[in-house]
C-alpha cells in the first residue's frame, strides 16, 4: 500500500481538533470514520426459534460504544 493510499484512510488534523471542541459535523465525520469497526466489534451471535445461529449487530452495544467514543472524543487534548 503506497503512502498516498494510506494518507486517505486517516482523520485529518483539522477534524480531530474541531471534534475535540464538540463540532457536531466533525464529530459525526469520526463516527462515520470508525462505524465499520464499531460495528465489528458489536456483532453477536443470536438464536432463532428453531436454534439456529444468526450473527448480527448489536444495537444496543453499537449505541454504547458510539457514546463511549464520543466522551473520548470531547476529552480529548488535540493542542
């Protein structure tokens, strides 16, 4: 992966500190940012009425890291 590739994955400087000091457009752009790994990290594993295994996103845990991000977020020092 070439360094030009790479640099397009990444927050920039400017969002990161205007998240920090609780712009909500800069805020939502990191939720945007991370969505795919929250939602990675909310999948469980659920029953139907048969037993059979469905895996899918936990809303409620999805909810709660986003909430956990956010405090991150606005305590965070970007000066």
């Amino acid at each position: 992966m070439s360094d030009k590739t790479r640099s397009n994955h990444l927050l920039s400087y400017p969002v990161i500190v205007l998240a920090s000091g609780g712009d909500v457009d800069a805020i939502n752009a990191v939720l945007k940012h991370y969505e795919g790994y929250i939602a990675a990290l909310s999948m469980r594993t659920f029953y139907d009425e048969s037993g059979n295994p469905h895996l899918c996103v936990d809303e409620v845990l999805r909810r709660r890291l986003e909430t956990k991000l956010i405090t991150k977020i606005l305590t965070f020092n970007a000066a």
